[in-house]
C-alpha cells in the first residue's frame, strides 16, 4: 500500500537534477511546502537570480536549502545573503573533494 502523502509533514526533500529552473523555483517557494521543509536539495537544477530570490524570501530561521550546480549570480546572491541573516543555511558550492594519498 502506498502512504498518504501530508506535504504539512514532510521535513525534507530532494529534487536534484529534476530541471526545476527559475519558474518552478518560485512556484516551490510561493507553496505551502515551504512552511515545513527544514532540507530543501535543488542542486543542478539551472535556477538562477530570479528562482534564488524567490527562495530566499522564502527561507525561515532552521530551514536548509542546497543550491550548488545552478545558475545563480550577484544578485541571487545578495538576496540569499538576506536568508542567511535570517538563520537559513544555504550552499551554493559542493564541498570540496579531498584526495588521499596512496
């Protein structure tokens, strides 16, 4: 049987690779979905300034949102600043990989 689904429950998800884009971006972050997400994965989904604003004025005080693989420039990223004063997480670059010797 499959589970209901209560988006007002769901804590975490990840839409990686799924093209979201910049219209999408702004659909998820005008959505009540954002209310009870904590981790939000749109990694290499081709958003860019517009879709980063939108989910940074979207973005609470204990809420993750990673963005590295995307398009977003200065002034998504000024906008993202904005989610960061307000406690958000947010990461728009993937850790670097460290290499072992041997």
């Amino acid at each position: 049987a499959v589970a209901e689904v209560h988006p007002e429950h769901l804590a975490s998800l990840t839409l990686s690779r799924h093209a979201v884009g910049d219209e999408g971006a702004r659909e998820l972050a005008s959505s009540d979905l954002m209310r009870s997400l904590r981790w939000l994965d749109l990694s290499e989904n081709a958003i860019g300034d517009v879709g980063a604003g939108a989910l940074a004025r979207a973005l609470g005080g204990d809420q993750r949102l990673d963005l590295h693989g995307n398009k977003v420039g200065s002034r998504g990223e000024i906008a993202l600043r904005g989610a960061l004063r307000r406690g958000a997480s947010v990461s728009l670059a993937r850790a670097p990989v460290r290499r072992t010797r041997g």
